[in-house]
C-alpha cells in the first residue's frame, strides 16, 4: 500500500469520526432540548464530548481506550452531580450518557464498516475463482466423463443446491441410449429427485437397486467443509456395488469444491458500499471463503504429490520457516518428520555441508539477492555419496513476486559412477590400442624406406603407415575430449592470458600448411585487449583446431582470418575463412562428436576424425564461455568462441 493511499484512509478515517461525533452530540442536544431552554453553550460541550470519544476510539480502538472513556464518562458524571446539588447548574447526566454512548456505537459501527469493505475487495479481487465462466462446468462434464470410464452409467446428473429446499441441474450426462424405451422412465426419475433430496437431508449416499432391471440409482451428497453443495444422481446399469463408495465419495468431494467456485462466479453483489447490511453481499463473502477452502484442499493435494517423487524437495516460507520436506530430502540427511519440525530453513541446509557449501546462509542471501537458482555438487566422502543442490526462489503467478524458496537435492552417486565406468573403459580401450598402432605405424615406417620391397608393395605399406597415423591422432583426440568431460581426471590451469598472442603464436606455426595449399593466412588484431583466465595449452590447442579446419576445407588462393575483438566482459576469437560453407541442418551438428559434414559432390573426409570441433567446445564451455558458428555455403564460414575478460 502506498503512502498517499494510506494517507487518504487516515483522513477519511477521521472525517468520519468528526461527523458521527458532531452527530451524536447534536443528538443528545435536541433530546435535552426538549425538556429544558436553549443553551449554545450546553450543544457546544456535548458535541465536544462526542468529539473527544469518537477521536478516542478512531485512534486507539475501543479495547485499548475503554478504560480512559469509562474514567471520563464517570468524572464528568461527577462534575455534573456536584454542580445541580450545590451551584444549582441543570443536571446533563442523561444527555452526556447518550452523547457517549450514541459516539461509542455509531464510530465503532463504522470501524467495523470500513474493515468489512476492505474484506469484501480483498476477497472479491484475489484469484480464486476462475474467470471463464465455463470452467466449472466443463470440469463438471470431465469428473462426469471419469465416472462413465469405471462405472457402467446410464445417466448421471448434477445438482446444485441453491436454497435448502431447492436443486438446480447444472450438468448431465446420458449413457448409450437404451434399444427400447423404459416403461418405468418417469417412475424412476421421480424416485432419484426423493433420493436426492433425502441425501441432501441426511448429507449421506442413498441408493435404490431395481432388481427385475438389474439396474440402480444412488444419489451421491456433494459435501464441501461438511456443507451440502449439491447431490449427484446417477443411474448404473448394474446393481450398486458399496465397493464402489469411496469412489463416488471422492468424485462428489472435487464436485462440490467445483460448485462452490461457480456459486462464487456467479453470485455478484450489487454494491460493495453496503455489503456489510446486505445478505447477498454476506452470501458472496461466504462463497468466497468457502472458495478459498476449496483451493486450499487442492494445492494440499498438489503438496502431497511431492511425497512420491525420487529427487528431495523441501519448500520453505521468506521467514525461514519450512512448509515442506519430502521424505527423499529427510533420507538423505537422516532426519525424520518430527525432527525436521522443530528446524528452519538454515538448520535444514545445515546438514548438506560440505567443503564447497560451508555457509548456506551466503548462497540463499544471493539467491534472494539476485534472483538467480545456486546450484552445485556436494561430494561426502564418507558416506560416498555424491548430491546435487539447487536453491531456487518460488515466485507468484499472478504478479511475480517472491513468496518462498525451494530446495531441491538430486542423487548422483549411481550418474558419477556410470560415468567414471564408461571413462575409465573409453581410456582403457584407447590406451590399449594405442600400442599395436605404434607397432603398425613404426614397421610401415621401416618397410616404406626399405629399397628391396617392390615398388606396389611400398604403397600398400604407405596406405597402412597413413590410416595407422589417422587413427592415432583420433584416439588422441578423443582421449582429450573425454578427459575434459571427467572434470575430476583432469584439472584446468587458469592463468592470466592474452588472446591475441595465443592467436599470432598459432598464425606462425601453421603458416607452413597455409602457404603449401596457397591459401593466405593473416591476423586482425586489436587493441587493448584484455587477458583472460584460461589454461594456455587447452586455449592453444582450441585455436589451432579452428585454423587447421579452416584451412583445410578452404580454396587454393582464399584468405583465411584470424581476429580477437573485445564484447562487453568477454573476448572473442574468430576464424573467419572462404571455403564451402556449412549447410543450415549440418549448423548446429558440427559440434557433436564424430561429426563430419557430407557436402554433395564431393568424397567424404577420410582423414578428419569429428572430433576437433568437440573439443573446442569442450574447451570453452569449460572456461565458462560459448561457441558460435555463422556460415552460408558457397560464401564460407565464420568460427568464434568467447571467454569472460578479467
């Protein structure tokens, strides 16, 4: 609430208290009037004394101050007495007893006035019930639909019960028409309105089963909070099982929360001004509550989904106080229910630390700070057991603001594990092929340079010596590339670097293969760069990946371009070439590991492995920056990666 408002509400708080007190005095004046002369003097003290009281009460309340009001009231009583008894003054004690009590009603009547139109807006604006008016009804039709699913329904209607003697039908649905027409169709209707109507009564299931028919009608209370919103008639082709009670029960409960938003919907009071003394405006108010009930039945039921759910989730209140904890949360701490009831949100976080969260209460004032989730891995050792935390802050639909913080907790320890298997295998494998290609690649290397072996011999020892060299540069490759996914294998040396030398110290070493397929490598540099935190061979080695490819997929006599330009807090390298371009469905692949780009017209790649790409973006996204690809075939490509300045 702003100021100015709640400055209007204080102003016209005592506006209103000066015109009941002026009221009440001049009330009490004209009744003393009648019975004895006028007296300017006497109109002017009762209506100061109403004055006095109504401020009194406007202010303070009539709890607090009824004790200073009944010590006024009894000494000018006094005052009064001793003034008729000895200086013959006319006796006002009736006139200041009406003056008193005529301010004390009508300034607390309308206290209570004020407090019961800020309740009615409050209730009518918040969002309680749905703003389609055929939202209640099509979930009507749907629990309808649900019983005809299970049960073998004939016919079943809905009814609301507007007066405590009247049903109104608000949904109905008809099974499979019958082959002939029921002789005793009219007969039955009117014994399911007794049924109905004995069930509204009684507030308990009435059924009646016709033996010679095998078919039954029951009548099903609609109970919400212990009221009867309505009553559901259904016809069941079948005798009526009581097996099937808890069902019609159930359905009846979402019924009746279901009624109480379309009376709520539907029942508009005419004046918010005079809801207090109205009885329509009273119904709405109560609809309202009952509404509200309703809501809150459902979202116990949403809350109570998060109890059979494999991943911890625990929701607290902005004051710290916990709403919720799921028992997959309390098993991982080792706490049950009853204790987890006497803890708040930091006792809760407490029992997750760890050596990287040793202060949640830094990580929720960010969360709350920033608005941003924190999230990180929490390794104990001891238990070996590896957890996954995510804080994250609960937002309103309606207007976004903050109303909680949730606290979610994954279990990875089976994930690392696999994880650590399929590494450690891949490494394995990769280690163990390695020596039979240095065996392949040294014997080719030999038989190659050796004179006596014929000359068709020595090319088919060429073909092996290539292929042996391709497939140890893959595996080497490859091993990199798993080796930055296993952050645990492999720790990146971060230290201060300047993009632009990585980038003329890579222009130098490859421009041997540049001028051997003629292709014209240069550098755009820029000024004042800044440096970067990164591990300078990773660095390199990602820069010579976008080079070589450049190159090599590059014409004879076309200009490849390498710049470095600085983009708000980070760096961008770029290599920028001439060549065939990539197609738009091949765009976003080309990272992706073993991926090679199949252009029409042309033989596949032999010699590439699939696997630079991925490194590069192994690289940078573990340097917390990001890859970015621009191309169009037949006019070239454009490769860049950016990582955060220092």
């Amino acid at each position: 609430m702003t100021l100015a408002l709640i400055r209007k509400k204080t102003l016209y708080s005592y506006f209103s208290a000066t015109g009941l007190g002026i009221f009440a005095g001049l009330a009490a004046y004209v009744y003393w009037r009648l019975t004895n002369p006028d007296s300017s003097i006497v109109a002017a003290g009762l209506i100061f004394y109403a004055l006095a009281l109504s401020f009194t009460i406007n202010r303070f309340g009539l709890r607090r101050s009824w004790r200073q009001i009944v010590v006024s009231g009894l000494a000018l009583a006094g005052i009064d007495i001793l003034g008729s008894e000895f200086f013959g003054v006319d006796a006002l004690l009736i006139p200041l007893l009406l003056t008193g009590g005529l301010s004390l009603l009508l300034t607390q009547i309308n206290r209570l006035w004020s407090i019961d139109r800020q309740l009615y807006r409050t209730l009518l604006n918040s969002p309680l019930a749905s703003k389609d008016p055929g939202a209640s009804d099509a979930r009507l039709m749907s629990g309808l639909k649900l019983l005809n699913i299970v049960l073998p329904l004939n016919e079943a209607v809905v009814f609301h019960c507007v007066e405590s003697d009247y049903l109104e039908a608000v949904a109905r649905f008809k099974g499979p028409a019958p082959t002939a027409q029921d002789p005793r169709r009219n007969s039955v209707w009117r014994e399911g309105v007794e049924l109905c109507q004995r069930a509204a009564v009684t507030g308990k299931l009435e059924s009646k089963t016709i033996a010679n028919l095998n078919s039954s009608t029951v009548a099903v209370p609609l109970l919400h909070e212990g009221e009867t919103t309505g009553v559901l008639l259904i016809r069941l082709a079948s005798a009526y099982s009581s097996e099937d009670r808890p069902l019609l029960e159930a359905v009846g409960s979402q019924f009746a929360r279901n009624l109480k938003r379309e009376s709520f919907s539907k029942n508009t009071a005419r004046s918010q001004l005079l809801s207090y003394f109205s009885q329509s405006g009273n119904k709405r108010k109560l609809d309202a509550l009952n509404v509200l009930k309703a809501v809150t039945v459902e979202q116990r039921c949403e809350a109570s989904t998060l109890t059979h759910i494999d991943d911890g989730v625990a929701i607290a209140y902005l004051d710290g106080t916990l709403a919720l904890a799921n028992p997959k949360l309390l098993s991982f701490v080792g706490l049950t229910s009853e204790q987890v009831s006497e803890f708040d949100l930091f006792d809760l976080l407490n029992n997750f630390r760890t050596g990287v969260f040793d202060e949640p209460e830094i990580a929720v004032r960010r969360v709350l700070q920033t608005g941003a989730d924190y999230e990180g891995e929490l390794n104990f050792e001891r238990k070996n057991q590896i957890l996954n935390l995510k804080i994250s802050i609960i937002r309103d639909k309606q207007n976004g603001d903050p109303i909680g913080i949730a606290i979610y907790v994954k279990d990875l320890t089976t994930t690392k594990e696999y994880e650590k298997l399929k590494s450690d295998m891949i490494s394995l494998m990769s280690h163990e092929l390695r020596t039979p290609l240095t065996s392949i690649n040294g014997f080719a290397e030999l038989l190659t340079a050796d004179e006596t072996v014929p000359a068709q011999a020595r090319e088919f020892v060429s073909i092996i010596a290539n292929e042996s060299q391709r497939m140890s540069r893959m595996i080497n490759t490859f091993l990199s590339v798993t080796q930055l996914e296993r952050k645990d294998k492999q720790e990146v040396l971060k230290i201060p670097l300047r993009l632009d030398e990585v980038v003329r110290e890579t222009i130098t070493s490859l421009q041997p293969a540049a001028k051997k397929k003629r292709i014209r490598l240069i550098e755009q540099p820029a000024h004042r760069i800044p440096p970067v935190a990164a591990d300078k061979s990773l660095i390199t080695q990602a820069v010579k990946n976008l080079v070589n490819n450049a190159i090599k997929y590059s014409p004879e006599r076309t200009t490849v371009t390498v710049s470095t330009a600085l983009e708000a807090e980070a760096v961008r390298v770029c290599v920028e070439d001439r060549g065939f371009g990539i197609p738009a469905e091949a765009k976003e692949r080309v990272w992706d590991k073993f991926y090679r780009v199949v252009r029409e017209g042309q033989e596949k790649d032999e010699e590439s492995t699939g696997l630079g790409l991925s490194f590069v973006r192994e690289v940078v996204e573990q340097h917390g920056g990001r890859v970015d690809l621009d191309s169009e075939e037949g006019r070239g490509s454009k490769f860049s990666f950016t990582l955060p300045r220092l």
